[in-house]
C-alpha cells in the first residue's frame, strides 16, 4: 500500500492555502475523500498487478517450451553435447524472462490505464459531482495525499496534460 497522510491530514487547511476558500472540506469530507482515493488507487494498483503476473506467467510458460524443444532436437542430432546444451538453455531463459518482463511492464500500464478508463474516471466524476470540488481541486488535493509514483497520481497528471 502507498504510504498516504494520516486521515486528518489537514485538507480543510490545505484548501484554504491552495485559494480554495469557497469550498473548504469538513473533517468528514477529508475523510471520505482520503477513503475514496486511498481505495481508486489500491484499485489501479491491483489491476495493473493482476495484468502483470498473468501476462509474465504466460510468457515464461509459452517462451519455456520451445527452448526446449529447440534443445532437445539439437541433443538429438548431435549437434550440440549436454554441456552446451545446458549453458544454450540458461542463456535462453535468460532472454525469455526479460521478454517476459518487458511484456508484463507493458501488460500492466494497459491494465492500470483500462481500469482507470472503466472504473476510476467515472467514480471520481460521480464523487466531483456530489462534492462542491471542481476537477483541479480534486487533483491538487490526491496530490498531496499520494507520493508522486503512485498510480492515481499519474493518471490525473496525465489528465490534466491532456
């Protein structure tokens, strides 16, 4: 979990430094709002996570059978003796694992970047339409809330960019 500030954590105070004296949030309104972000961020984070595992698994399992298949016909044909054949087969594993790696990288940004699209978006634009809190509001707020590697917090910089 991302270390988040304490559930005071001063946003009626915040809001007031940031020139947003129009809309200052009660204690029970910082409180939901760092339960709201608090769980749309664990959310982002796990479905990146979940993407991220199944895709390195299935790459590891599909890149493993014809390495060693390539090895076994090579052992066969006497090509290659069994010392060889193990360093070819470390070496291949190897490549395939940072393959994998790359394509679990990948996997988890398009996860975290769905979940954000079908979820997350529309639960923040439902709780920004019940608050009294505009879109940059809300953002300045999550950012001093979440470190800045946090999932969230880089969906609403992106956002805002955009």
């Amino acid at each position: 979990m991302w270390p988040m500030a304490p559930l005071g954590c001063g946003l009626i105070e915040t809001n007031r430094k940031a020139g947003m004296e129009t809309s200052p949030l009660d204690s029970g309104q910082s409180q939901e709002l760092v339960s709201l972000v608090e769980r749309l961020n664990e959310s982002l984070r796990l479905s990146g996570a979940n993407s991220a595992e199944h895709t390195f698994g299935l790459g590891c399992t599909i890149g493993l059978t014809p390495i060693l298949v390539i090895i076994l016909v090579l052992v066969i044909f006497k090509v290659v003796n069994l010392i060889l054949a193990f360093i070819l087969l470390g070496l291949a594993i190897l490549a395939m694992v940072g393959i994998a790696m790359l394509a679990a990288q990948k996997a988890r940004q398009n996860g975290m970047k769905r979940a954000y699209q079908t979820g997350v978006e529309a639960e923040i634009n439902q709780y920004l339409a019940q608050s009294s809190l505009t879109r940059s509001q809300f953002n300045l707020l999550v950012s001093r809330l979440l470190p800045e590697d946090a999932p969230l917090q880089a969906f609403l910089s992106l956002k805002e960019q955009a």
